[in-house]
C-alpha cells in the first residue's frame, strides 16, 4: 500500500506554493486542497498515491532546516521514464535548483534505477527517478 499522504512544513508557503504549482504537474499530481496555512497535491486523474500537503511553519528559524539532520531526508517521485527525469533536471536546472546528483543510473538500488536529485528553493531535497523506461514499450 501506498503511504496515504505526507506533511511538510515550509518557511514561505507562497513561495512554496509558486514553486510546486509548477513542478508537481510535470510529476502527475493536480491540486487538492488550498487554504489559510496549507496547500496540497494528490496523484492526477484519481490515481491511487500518496497526497502531499505543505504548511507554513509554526514556529523556528527560517534557514535552521538540514537535510543532514534528524528528520526530512529527501521526497523521491516515480516518473514513467527516463526522458521524465532528464526534463525535470532542466527544470530544476531553469530554476536555480542546487542540483546535488545529476540524472544517471543508481545500480546500487537495482538495475535501470535512474534519477536526479536536488535542493527545492527550502533547502530539501527532491528525487525524481525511473524504475523503468515505459516509453521504450510505445
């Protein structure tokens, strides 16, 4: 089963939101639910996945989030394929994104693992990777 949704608290939820409104329609997910203090995504087209919401924070310093530290690693979103990743990567790459590891295969995971990872306007750490190339079976 898939996780049912996930929570992320952000410093600047405009800023967030700006971003995000951008990124998670390239990923397959549409907006659900916007509000004071909140906005989120859910898998488009009625899939079934994880729906991810973001928060303003509470409380604490703007810039004292790390990856490094207890907590938020990274989010990883599955594409379809490869190309996906490569265009996510410009994305990123348009938008000033700290790309940490360019796309490339990760054998360790397992064999056709393919991803990119970089740092969101917040600091965290998003993975976008291909399990599989389905474009290969058009």
């Amino acid at each position: 089963m898939p996780l049912g949704h996930m929570g992320v608290n952000v410093p600047d939820l405009a800023r967030a939101k700006k971003y995000y409104d951008e990124l998670m329609p390239m990923l397959g997910f549409e907006p659900f639910v916007s509000g004071e203090g909140e906005f989120s995504y859910r898998p488009a087209g009625g899939k079934i996945g994880t729906h991810l919401f973001f928060y303003e924070s509470a409380e604490g310093d703007p810039g004292a989030y790390s990856r490094h530290r207890t907590g938020l690693q990274h989010l990883a979103f599955i594409v379809k394929s490869r190309a996906a990743v490569e265009e996510a990567h410009r994305w990123a790459v348009e938008r000033g994104g700290e790309v940490v590891h360019p796309p490339r295969e990760w054998p360790q995971y397992h064999a056709g693992y393919y991803a990119v990872f970089w740092l969101d306007p917040h600091g965290f750490m998003l993975e976008v990777v291909c399990h599989r190339d389905d474009s290969a079976r058009a």
